[in-house]
C-alpha cells in the first residue's frame, strides 16, 4: 500500500469517527440515553479501568479503533474484490454495534443493557457510521478508477 492510500484511509477513519462521536453526543444531550458515553468508555478493559481519561483522550481511543477498522475493512474489500462496499460496511459495522452492546453491562456509567431506547440508538448511529465508511471507501477506490482511467 502506498502512502497516498494509508493517509487517504487515516483520515476516513478519522472523518467517519467523528461522525460517530458527534452523532452520538448529540443523541446523548438530545434524549439523555448514554451513547456518547459507552461508544467512549473503556471501564471494561482491565489495563485501563484503573485510570480516568479526560474526554478529548476517550474520543482519541475511539479515533484510533476506527482507523484500525478502516485498514482492516479495506483490506477485506480489495481480498475479496467486495463490490457492494456501502452494503458490506454497514452491515460489517451494524454486525460490530450487536455485538459490543452488552459491553454496557460492564459498566454503571453506560446506559441499561435492557434500554431499547438506547440500543436503537446505538444500532442506528453504527449505521450511519458504515454508511460514511462505504461511501468514502467507494469514492476513494471511484477516484483510483477514474484516474487509472485518464492515463
């Protein structure tokens, strides 16, 4: 991978994170179900429940798995010459919201386990976040075709 690529997927990573975060922080301020906080809590990993982390160092960690994830799902889509890149990251990434909403039974700062209110929410924000990812993914390989295209 060239360097044009890994900056192009740093900052999808990081432009889709933020997305998360902002949307979830506004859920969090508009209703008061806690998304803003589970999507930033890490009480339930044992290295760094004995710390407390301001805000902006919290939404550093979420920016960093996302990146991560960004890497990881390109990877994945150029493996296996995915076509349908909208669909399979937000499915990938509804899949991801399932499965670590129980992580806020790990903690008295998240919201209920039992708050459909706040799993919808949740569910709906990991949407909206593989929604942004695949149609940055798709616009990024849109430009490598166009421009392989033009030479």
């Amino acid at each position: 991978m060239d360097m044009k690529k890994a900056y192009q997927l740093l900052g999808i990573g990081i432009v889709a994170g933020l997305v998360l975060s902002l949307f979830f922080k506004w859920i969090e301020q508009a209703t008061g179900h806690k998304v803003y906080t589970l999507l930033l809590n890490v009480d339930y990993i044992p290295v760094f429940r004995n710390y407390t982390y301001s805000e902006p160092v919290e939404v550093l960690f979420h920016l960093i798995v996302s990146i991560v994830l960004v890497f990881v799902l390109q990877f994945v889509i150029e493996k296996r010459n995915i076509k349908q890149i909208i669909g399979f990251c937000t499915l990938v990434n509804f899949l991801i919201g399932a499965l670590i909403y129980p992580t806020t039974g790990l903690s008295m700062r998240t919201p209920p386990i039992d708050s459909v209110a706040a799993i919808v929410y949740w569910l709906i924000g990991h949407i909206v976040y593989g929604l942004v990812l695949g149609i940055l993914l798709t616009r990024t390989r849109w430009r490598k075709t166009a421009v392989q295209r033009e030479v």
